[in-house]
C-alpha cells in the first residue's frame, strides 16, 4: 500500500514520554533533541542529542524506526563525549538503505530506583534521492519539445506534471516563460516500487488566450539531489485562433506620383493555423492580388483605388480592412477635335475642343502662334476646354494648340498638344484692328492712307474711288497713285495704300477702297468643266452634220433627220425712247468705234451697270420681221443706212434721245424660282411710254440687256477726321 509520508505520531509518542519522565532539578534532562536531517547519499552526517545533568551510570542509546542501533566504527560512532552528555551521533556514508529513517536518543535510569531515564522525539534522517526529471502531460499524451501543446484560444485546459523516484519528493512549481502560476495543486504519493521513495504530481488548469501563443509553459522541480538543486521541462503553447489583419504602410500614401513613387503595404494578420491572406480592389468582382504585400514599383496611373485585405484559416476568417489612396498624373492622352488641318471660311462658325487625363483634373489653356514679319508670337486665346469660333475671320489664321497644366506636389505639369494648323478661306476681308479709320498727315507732306486687309484666294483687282475718281490698283492720276497689293505680316493678308503728293487740305474725304473678290477655286473649276463639256458637244455637233449632209447643206435644214433642237438665234432691235420715258440714269458716250456702250459716271458710281455690251445687228437676217416688236415710224428717229435693223454704234449728238438694247432670247414669262408673278415682256416694256426705268428690277434690266452685272457691297469706315478710307469687296 502507499504510504504517506506523516511525522505526527512519532511527535506524539516523543510528547507522551516526556510526559511520563518526571524533569525535576538535578535529573538528567535533554538539552538538544535531534532534528529532521537531510544527507546526500555517500556523505556524513549527524544526529544531534544532548544531555544535561547527565548521571555518570546513565547510558545513550540510538534507535532507527523503533530499533536499538549498535555502534559500529566507520559507520556509526560517537561524535561527542558521551560522559559530558553529549550523545550525538555520527552516521558515515549515509545510505538510504541503512540510514533513512526515524532516529531517536534514548538515556537510561542512573538507577532502577531514579526513574530518570530520557527518550527524545524523533528526528528524520532522509537519505536524498534525487528524483527523475519532471514530465507533462495533456489528456493523458505526454509533452514535450517535440510535441507542442495545441489548444483553442479561450479554452481551459489541465496539464499535469509528475516527477518520480526521489526522496523527499520534489517541489513543483509551474511557470508561463518566467511569470509563475499560482493555484496549483501537488500531491506527494510514495512508490510503490520502493517505499522509501516520492512521486510528486502537480496539476495546474490554465485558460490560453490568443497572446499566449508561442509561449512556453514549464513545470520546475525543486530538489536538492538535482546538482542544480532544479530540474524543469517546457512544452510550447500552440494556440489556434482566427485570423486578426493590421496593415502597415511603406510611406505615406499622400501625393503619390504616377512611374516615380514606390508603394508597399502589407496585410499583417496574426492566425493560428497560419492564414492564407487575400487582396481585392473595390469595383472588382475577382482576387486581385494574393499574399500579404501588396507592392507598386513603381505606382502607375490606374492604381489608385480601394483596396481591401481579408485572412481565412480553418477557424475563420478576419474582418477586412481597406486602405485608399490616390495616384497623380500629369496630363495624358491630350487630344483635341479638330486633330491636325482646319479648312475655315470667312463668316462661319466652328468650335475646338481640348480633352485629357489628369490627376489633378487638367485646366486647358488655347494659344495661337501668329507669325509676322518672320517672328512667331504665341499668344493664350482661352483658358477652358472649348473655344467657340462665331464669325470667323483671318484673325483666326495661323497655328492653334491646346496646353493641359495641373499641379502636383507644388510643381506645375504641363502638356501640349500637336499643332492646329488653322487655314481661312473666303472673301476680302479689311483688318478692322489694324486699320485706323482716321489718318492725319502734314500739309504738303506725301500721304500714304493704308488699308490692310485678308483674302485667300488673293483679289484679282483693287481700285480706289472718291468723288468722281477712280484709280487703279498700280496707276496713278495726278497727285494720287495706288500702289500694288504687297503682302502683309500675316499669311494670306496684304496691304493696300494710296499715295497722294503734296497733300493738300482739300483732300480731307472719304477714299474708298474697292476690291474685287477672286473667283472661287470650285468656280474655276465648275467653268473649266462646263467649257469642256461644251467643247465635247460642238464637236459632236459638227461632226453629225457632215455625215448627214453630204453635199454641205446644213443637216439643221433637214427636218426629218435631225434629232436635236436647232437654237433660236436672237433678235436684235433698236428702239429709242423720249428721254422723259426712259429715265436719266444712262447715256450714251460718245465713242462710237468701241465695240461696247460707255456711260458716264453718275454719282451713285457703283449701284448701276459700268457698260452694256453690244450685240452686232447684222446677226439677224435683215428679212426677218417679227409681228410681236414692230418697228416705230422712221419719222420718229433718224437712223443711218437702209436697212430693216438700224445700226446703233451712236447716237446723235445733238439730240437728246437714250437707246437701250436688248437681246429677245425668249425667256419665261415666270421666274425659275417657281414665282407665279408675271413678267411684261419687252415688247410691252417698250409700248408702255410711262414706264420709268427706275422701276424696272435687275432680273427685268437683266432679260433686256442680255448681260450680268455685279451689285457691289461696300463696308465704310466711320468718319472720325481728315481722311476716310473705306473698301468694297464685290460679291
């Protein structure tokens, strides 16, 4: 059976003698009672009894467990004198075998009669045994470095310690790393094997937190056997929990740069098993990275965002955290609308629009390059993505570009884009910025008033006019001359000037610059064309009539065969009017060998025709007669020659008859555009004697005078001083 190792009744029985032995002055009594030693195996020690009073008769004997022992040399002796009193025992290469166990001195009576004799308490005599290391133990499994103890964070767990084989048993004690648990229990169980020896077993129950992971728990054993006096053993403490994430930033995460700066963020997550960590970018349904460092070397532009760590292990799954940052960029992918080559005309409307990525948002900015006299000027037309053109003009010429600018850590980024080349085209056009309405000179200085002005196309003729007088661009009347159109500071511009020597104050008027706008390019072609096209048809034409009429009578004549319309050849006539009927605005010059008629310059010069050209009246046989234009009396005009047409090369001069002449080419008596009004035909033009011709429309004056003219548009200059140029571009 197990013995439990208990002092109590030897005490008692030590107390009741002592009780029973009366202790009166000048008896023998103890002095020193022996005491609990503890030996190491193989070393001496002693046991303590001393007598006082000792009788001389009386004799010291040494019990073991209840036992008289008998003193032996080398083994048991005496370490003191005996007759002084001293009764201690020496006890020589103690041996747990031999020596462990409950000592006890006795004293015997001086006499039978004395009743004196002694008996001390007893004293222990444990013979060390060191006992063997202490172990671990979960759930019955034994721990150790090799197997670590694996438990759920939050669970309470028991874990027993045992050391075994030593004498006395050894004192447990628990710690976790160096901090000690209280609250252990120990119990102290002999061995089975050997009586004389002490299992020791301590059981501690402990609640592991997620902290605790990694941590050691160690059970110590306190022994003065061990050389050390201590001997412990440890297990690692394996705690599983769910994943915990923290995130830890390389820098700051303020003003990064696009392809400069470098990113690393890690998702830290602290998990027992070891977590598999995640990463997801917001607006993305997929995994966007997997592991814990998200890194950018360097940060591009498309990687700012959200982005969201998360950590799974068997036991769960952490909460997720984010991180946003923001990446700038300079300005990119600078487009505008027009791209590279911009056709304008004069008077129109367009807009340009700039676009561009940024971070910052871009601001734009429109500059234009202007080139004059061989220097480039830019100058910044419009701070916005869009600028609007509304009447475009040659102002708007030249080289255009848009400039996208943000600013990114204090320092301005800026981007441009390709040039705009921007080409107007359209009528005349004066610089009304750099054309002064007013010029003053000095008294008979040489004055030169200049005009400048824009045309793409370049005109085909410039003249000057004021009064009465006219001047051609490159010729000169009297004091005033006009040079040619020189080429101004900007492309398609050219300047105009008229020079007048010696000026005079009499000159202080308005001068009115004309020009006349080129034709346009698609009409010279549309001319060309037509001409071709004509020329194609007259040679068809002839070429018909010779292989049908064989002998050179016309194949117009022969009816049965033609298969195209023969053309109405027109009817010339002459008719003379009073001048009351026909109006003062046009007479005759007198300039009869010119092949057209020459009016003189009215005042109101440019709202009337400058010549009407002539039509030949031998074209028409003079033995046609048409009933619908009777010829008057010949009483009522004189006409040179006999003929049935008279010629109209002039009138006399000593009458004040006007001759106006017309070609009859049968026109409609409604207009193309699909008017319904009815148009008098000339016949009923001329019979009417009250017709005033200044009622009389251009398409009416048109039809009779089988000629187009041209109505001119001026655009004069206000009159703010000496001299007023002014120009006019036909139309």
């Amino acid at each position: 059976m197990t013995r439990v190792q208990d002092a109590s009744p030897w005490v008692f029985g030590l107390v009741l003698c002592s009780t029973l032995v009366p202790n009166s002055a000048g008896r023998q009594n103890f002095d020193l009672e022996p005491q609990m030693q503890e030996v190491n195996p193989g070393e001496t020690t002693t046991m303590i009894c001393r007598i006082a009073e000792k009788n001389t008769g009386s004799e010291c004997i040494w019990q073991k467990d209840g036992k008289p022992v008998r003193l032996q040399e080398g083994k048991y002796e005496w370490n003191g004198r005996v007759n002084d009193g001293d009764c201690t025992l020496r006890i020589i290469k103690a041996d747990i075998k031999f020596d462990d166990g409950d000592w006890r001195c006795q004293v015997t009576a001086s006499s039978y009669t004395a009743n004196d004799a002694l008996s001390s308490t007893v004293g222990r005599l444990i013979v060390r045994i060191p006992p063997s290391e202490p172990r671990l133990f979960y759930n019955e499994a034994a721990l150790g470095l090799d197997n670590d103890l694996e438990i759920k964070s939050d669970t309470t767990g028991s874990v027993r310690c045992e050391s075994r084989g030593g004498n006395p048993a050894p004192i447990l004690k628990w710690y976790l790393d160096e901090e000690e648990l209280n609250g252990a229990s120990q119990r102290n169980e002999s061995d089975l094997a050997n009586l004389r020896r002490w299992n020791a077993v301590s059981i501690v129950e402990i609640t592991l937190k997620q902290e605790h992971n990694g941590k050691y728990l160690k059970c110590v054993a306190l022994h003065d056997a061990y050389s050390r006096r201590s001997r412990d053993t440890s297990v690692r403490l394996n705690v599983l929990y769910p994943p915990r994430v923290r995130l830890e930033k390389s820098r700051d995460l303020f003003e990064l740069e696009a392809d400069q700066d470098r990113v690393q963020i890690r998702c830290v997550a602290d998990a027992n098993p070891k977590p598999d960590v995640v990463w997801r970018k917001a607006g993305g349904e997929s995994i966007f990275r997997v592991g814990a460092d998200l890194v950018f070397d360097p940060i591009r532009q498309g990687d700012g965002g959200t982005y969201f760590c998360l950590a799974q292990n068997d036991l769960g799954s952490s909460d997720e955290l984010s991180i946003t940052f923001d990446v700038l960029f300079e300005p990119r992918n600078l487009r505008t609308v027009p791209q590279r080559i911009v056709d304008l005309e004069v008077d129109s409307s367009t807009k340009f629009e700039c676009m561009a990525d940024g971070n910052p948002k871009p601001q734009f900015e429109w500059l234009q390059k202007v080139s004059s006299n061989g220097n480039e000027q830019v100058y910044a037309r419009a701070k916005s993505a869009i600028i609007d053109f509304r009447n475009v003009s040659y102002e708007q010429q030249g080289e255009w570009a848009c400039a996208a600018t943000n600013l990114i850590k204090d320092k301005e980024r800026r981007v441009q884009s390709n040039s705009i080349q921007v080409s107007v085209t359209g009528p005349p056009q004066v610089l009304q910025i750099q054309s002064a309405s007013e010029q003053s000179f000095r008294k008979e200085s040489d004055a030169e008033i200049m005009v400048p002005f824009c045309s793409d196309p370049k005109p085909r003729n410039l003249h000057w006019i004021w009064s009465t007088l006219r001047v051609d661009e490159g010729e000169s009347q009297g004091r005033f001359s006009a040079s040619t159109i020189k080429n101004g500071d900007k492309e398609d511009c050219y300047v105009a000037s008229l020079i007048i020597s010696k000026s005079l104050p009499g000159d202080s008027r308005k001068f009115v610059m004309v020009i006349r706008e080129p034709l346009a390019l698609i009409a010279v072609i549309g001319i060309a064309v037509v001409t071709v096209l004509m020329g194609i048809v007259v040679i068809i034409t002839i070429v018909c009539c010779i292989k049908r009429c064989p002998f050179g009578h016309c194949c117009a004549k022969r009816k049965s065969s033609a298969n195209f319309a023969i053309p109405h050849r027109p009817r010339v006539e002459q008719h003379y009017y009073p001048p009351e009927a026909a109006g003062s605005h046009y007479s005759i010059a007198q300039r009869p060998s010119s092949n057209t008629a020459s009016y003189d310059t009215p005042d109101n010069y440019d709202q009337y025709p400058r010549s009407i050209p002539r039509v030949q009246p031998d074209l028409v046989p003079t033995t046609r007669r048409d009933p619908d234009y009777p010829l008057p009396p010949q009483s009522q005009f004189p006409l040179r020659g006999q003929s049935t047409y008279a010629s109209a090369r002039k009138t006399p001069q000593n009458t004040d008859t006007h001759v106006i002449m017309y070609a009859d080419l049968q026109f409609p008596r409604t207009s193309n555009s699909g008017s319904t009004r009815t148009r008098p035909s000339p016949n009923e033009v001329m019979n009417n004697s009250t017709t005033n011709l200044n009622h009389i429309d251009d398409e009416d004056l048109a039809q009779m005078s089988h000629y187009h003219y041209n109505r001119v548009r001026s655009s004069a200059l206000t009159e703010t001083g000496s001299f007023y140029p002014q120009s006019k571009a036909d139309i």
